[in-house]
C-alpha cells in the first residue's frame, strides 16, 4: 500500500500491489498525474477503480489511463456523472470535459483483481449514489463512505443520509483488524471505529 494524498482537498491515492511483482491497482488519481506516474515507476496497472465520481477523486484520471493502458472501473450508479453535467451531481462534481468513460461499470459483489490481489466490491452509496469500497486482503479502501472518526458528507447532490447509515452498518460487519484506508485523513480501522465513531451503530 502506497498513499500520495494530493489536490486542493488533499484527497488520498492509494497505489496497491500484492508485493509479489504483480500490476498496481490505482485508486482514486487525485491529481498530479506526473508524481503519480513517478510513483509507479515502470509497474504495470491493473486497473484504475474510481471510489466515486467527485472531481477531487478523479482529476488526473485521464493521464493515467493514457500513459498506461489501464481500464478505467466505476461503479455504474456514478459512472454518469464523471462524463457528464447532468448525472448525479455533475454539474457540480464531474469532470465532464476531461473525465474518460469507464471501460469497466461495476456493482455489488464484483471483483477487482491486482495480480495475487482480489477486491470485492461493496456498494456504500449515501455519499454519492455509485460509491463503493474495496475490500480485500485484510483492507477496506473506503473512499468518502467511512473515515476516521467519521463519514463522508451526504448533503451534496446524490447524497442520502440515511442510504449512508446504511452502508457503514454493512462496514461494521468487517473484521475488527480490517484496516480501513480513506479517500481523506489518516488510516484506521474497523475496531477503532467501532469505538469511537458516532455514526457506528451501536450493539
């Protein structure tokens, strides 16, 4: 696991690998294609997984996707709004010049693969409709559903407080050692979380 947190919303990339010699999973390219790029140094990408479709998340997509051949993979409920002005907050929140269609749309359940690595997708929307987490090997990239000590924002276009209580009652269910890498702030996990974040449900 690498993370570069970049953009004006220091938005975390996460650089993922199964140490064994096999293709990076990128996720979330915030910006700064070029330091991305550098940081990736002459692996191969598997993929390039968008945890939801806000422009802070996805502003050096393009470049990367040039520079490496690598699929773009969105979950079909944001895949919209990255392309265009009238998806789910695009106006707002996509990239709707710049931003590539997807060449892989996912839903609940689906994998991602990384070499020796595999992610399972888990549908959290509440934030945006199409928000996702990864989770595999022990880790859950949780994009803007879940971070410490708290949860993504629900009050832009597409946002639904009470889908979000949903979806990080699905995440309480993970293992306490599941360690938990956000798309803003520090790392976590599920056992800290189950002690101090308010809108954990409670026993």
């Amino acid at each position: 696991m690498q993370r570069l947190t970049l953009g004006p919303l220091d938005t975390n990339c996460w650089l993922v690998d199964d140490g064994a010699g096999g293709p990076v999973l990128v996720v979330d390219p915030a910006d700064d294609a070029s330091g991305i790029l550098e940081a990736l140094g002459s692996r191969g990408v598997a993929a390039v997984a968008l945890t939801h479709g806000h422009f802070d998340h996805l502003g050096a997509v393009r470049e990367i996707l040039d520079s490496t051949g690598a699929p773009l993979v969105v979950h079909e409920d944001d895949a919209v709004s990255i392309t265009t002005s009238t998806g789910n907050g695009g106006a707002l929140f996509g990239f709707s010049e710049t931003a590539p269609q997807a060449d892989r749309t996912v839903r609940d359940g689906d994998a991602i693969t990384a070499g020796e690595l595999e992610f399972r997708v888990i549908h959290t929307p509440g934030h945006t409709p199409g928000s996702i987490c990864l989770y595999g090997a022990g880790i859950l990239l949780s994009g803007d559903t879940l971070f410490a000590g708290s949860i993504g924002r629900t009050d832009f276009p597409g946002g639904d407080m009470a889908a979000m209580r949903r979806s990080v009652a699905r995440l309480a269910s993970l293992p306490d050692e599941t360690r938990v890498c956000p798309g803003h702030g520090p790392e976590t996990s599920i056992a800290r979380e189950r002690r101090v974040n308010p809108f954990f449900p409670r026993a």
